[in-house]
C-alpha cells in the first residue's frame, strides 16, 4: 500500500513482509530544502509504522549531484541513520544503478557503516531487486 507520494519519492509499505520500499526519482529536479524535507518524511513514516526493514531503490537518474562521490554519500547516509537512530528499523537494503567501479565504493561505505558500533542498523547495497529482498527476509 503506498502510504506516501509526491513528486520526490514514492513510499510502499508491505505490512506481510514489514518491508517499507522507497523510490527515489530523478534528483536533479529538486533543490536541498526539499531533499531535506524527503528524508524527514522517510524517517517519520518509519518512526510511525515501526519498520523494520527499508528498501531503497535508486536508479541512474536519481544519483543525487551533491552526493556523488563517496565522501558526500558518507555523510548523507549517516544524517539519515542518526535520525533512524530510536526507531526499530534493523535493516536497509540499497538497489544501485552505478557502474562497477561506484559500485566498489558504495560496498566499502557499506562496510564501514556496518563496523560503526554507534550504528545500529544493518546496511548493504546490491544491483539487483531479488537479492536485497532475499537478505532484508533473513
């Protein structure tokens, strides 16, 4: 059921499997202040529904410009965590339409994110839809 939609993402909550799945749209048609506002939403509506699991679905268009290299990615996912911080969501699963070598990158963020014992959450990317779903039903 879609519990959320607007012109910047999509929220679809399964309440069989807990999974809370989030689309992200092409980034380059919004601004920051809207960008902020879009992860507010995300983490009330986790905060509301009691989430368990996110899945985040991005695609090539929806790189965010600002936050293209791996240093920019690392403080912005770690914004979005600490305001999951005191919620109930174990994991987030990330589908990513990068190219091998981004890919690495995102895998090594990854790991550090899950070695930060201040970090709850699990957190790990993959390429394809089957594969996170498999991990996030573990």
């Amino acid at each position: 059921m879609i519990l959320y939609q607007n012109s910047l993402m999509v929220l679809n909550y399964e309440p069989s499997s807990d999974i809370l799945t989030v689309e992200w749209p092409n980034a380059e048609l919004f601004l920051l202040p809207d960008l902020k506002q879009t992860f507010l939403t995300l983490i009330e509506t986790v905060r509301n529904y009691d989430i368990k699991q996110l899945l985040i679905k991005t695609t090539a268009e929806s790189v965010i410009p600002v936050l293209d290299n791996t240093k920019d990615n690392s403080i912005y996912i770690r914004q979005v965590l600490k305001g999951l911080r005191g919620t109930r969501l174990q994991k987030i699963a990330r589908i990513l339409a990068f190219e091998i070598e981004q890919d690495k990158e995102e895998q090594k963020l990854s790991a550090e994110i899950n070695a930060d014992a201040t970090i709850t959450i699990q957190y790990r990317t993959f390429l394809e839809n089957e594969m996170a779903m498999a991990w996030l039903l573990e």
